[in-house]
C-alpha cells in the first residue's frame, strides 16, 4: 500500500449521517429564525465543524444562536440516529481489509466525540475503532478547512503528514486535507465531483476504495 495511514472522516464516509444531519440542521434554523434549506445546509455546513454555523450565522447578521444550541440540536440528531442511521454501505470490508493487511488507520470528524460514538455503536462500526484511533475537532479547537485536526490525528499515530491519505467527501475536508500536505480520495456519493476539485482520486462506491489506496 502506498500510504502508511488511511485518516477517515466519519459523518458520510463510515456513517450515512449527512442526508440526518443536514435535514435537522436547516429545520432547526429555520425554526430559530434563520431561513435554511436542506440544499443549503449541504453547501454551507456538510462536514464542518459547530462553530461554522455559529460564524456564518453571525456573518449574516442573523440574531445569535441560543446558548444551548448545540446541545438541543445533537439531542435531535442523536434520537433521530437511533432510528434512521446505517453504516455507509461497503465501509465494513474496507475496515475488514485494512485490518487484515495491517495497514493503520483512524477517524478525523469535525464532530463531537459523543457524536462520533454514538454513531459508531449504532452501526456496529465500534468494533474497527480502538478509542485513541478516534479524532474529533474538539481536540484541535479549529475545525475543517483548517489542517490541525488532520496534522494532530497523524501526529497522534505517528506519522508523516505525507505518508497520510484522507478520505473524504466534502469541500471543506478537502481543503483540510491539501492544507495539511496530504493526499485526499474524494467519496462522491453526495456531493458531485466538481464541487470537490483538487482530491487525489475519486471514488462513488465504497468497494472502489482499496484499490484507489493501492
């Protein structure tokens, strides 16, 4: 394998968590007073950190959100995952592979780690996830596009920046991931190709992923 380091990023790419997210996301705005449409929650928000709808938000001139906003929106979500939230089909056997040719790798989310978790134990995907193989914005304080969640979690697993790969399948992963002197294979199942320019492959199946790795 060309890489020493596979960094996943978890919320579309190990969970199909965005189409959940997203959708919660533009009502609870909505509600809230700031008109929001799914389709813009997507453009805006998809693999962002909470502190990006904090700033466009406040960007826009839009009353403050309430201080419990987080927390009444992850309440949503989390209920909602109970219910609704799948594996991304195919990520098991790419997890079964790595493992089984010992190539490591971890997870990068610009979510929570109660977020992480939650999702992760829902799916049965908890099973691939050693605790400290798991990064979350949270340990950096600087979400996505910013490089520092993705330097910090290779730092953590001891390697190179270059000898890292990134999976990812939002623009602003992206950009995180060519800040931070890393390959990026972009996963397309949502977000079209041409909104993600620049990654260093491109995939729509999950079962095309170990061959892009090599």
């Amino acid at each position: 394998m060309r890489y020493d380091l596979v960094i996943f990023d978890n919320d579309g790419v190990l969970v199909d968590s965005e189409p959940i997210s997203n959708a919660i996301l533009a009502s609870y705005l909505t509600e809230l007073g700031h008109p929001t449409t799914y389709q813009e929650s997507l453009r805006d928000y998809m693999g962002a950190a909470m502190h990006r709808v904090h700033d466009l938000v406040a960007e826009r001139g839009g009353k403050p959100l309430p201080e419990d906003f987080e927390e009444a929106f992850n309440r949503r979500v989390f209920t909602a995952f109970q219910e609704e939230l799948e594996p991304v089909p195919g990520v098991s056997g790419v997890l079964e592979k790595l493992t089984a040719e010992g190539v490591p790798y971890c997870v990068a989310s610009s979510g929570s780690h109660q977020k992480i978790r939650v999702g992760h134990l829902k799916t049965g995907l908890d099973e691939w996830f050693e605790e400290e193989w798991i990064f979350s914005s949270e340990d950096v304080g600087k979400g996505k596009p910013a490089p520092d969640l993705f330097l910090h979690a290779a730092q953590q697993m001891d390697v190179p920046a270059h000898k890292c790969v990134v999976v990812e399948d939002s623009p602003l992963g992206l950009q995180a991931a060519r800040a931070a002197g890393m390959d990026v294979l972009a996963f397309t199942s949502m977000m079209p190709r041409d909104r993600l320019e620049g990654a260093t492959g491109y995939f729509s199946d999950m079962t095309q992923l170990p061959e892009l790795l090599g």
